[in-house]
C-alpha cells in the first residue's frame, strides 16, 4: 500500500507541476503581448522578451 500510495502522490505531484507551468508560460505570454500591443515602457521588458526567445529556442533545440 505504502508503494502504492507513493506513486500516486508522484503522479499527482508531476501532473501539478505541468499545469502550473503551463498555466505560468500562456499567462506570461498573454501578458507581455498586451504589454507590447497597449504601450512599449523601457523598464526592463525587452530583456525579458529576449530571455523568453532564447528559452523557446533552446527547448526547439532540445
């Protein structure tokens, strides 16, 4: 049982994670594109942008 129980709370756990992550990546992305769209503010955004686009490219790679 204790097995068992394990695994579930693995699975659960695993399961968590990707909607949490998924939620975070489209909300993030729904954000900076109405930020871009409504006004474009030199705090920093672009950094951001740049980072998002080098982390796309690197998970296309992979």
């Amino acid at each position: 049982m204790t097995d068992m129980s394990v695994g579930v709370m693995a699975v659960v756990g695993l399961v968590l994670l990707l909607v949490v992550a998924v939620g975070l990546y489209v909300g993030f992305r729904v954000m900076g594109g109405r930020a871009h769209q409504d006004h474009q503010p030199p705090d920093g955004r672009p950094d951001q942008s740049s980072r998002g686009r080098r982390q796309r490219r690197r998970r296309v790679q992979r």
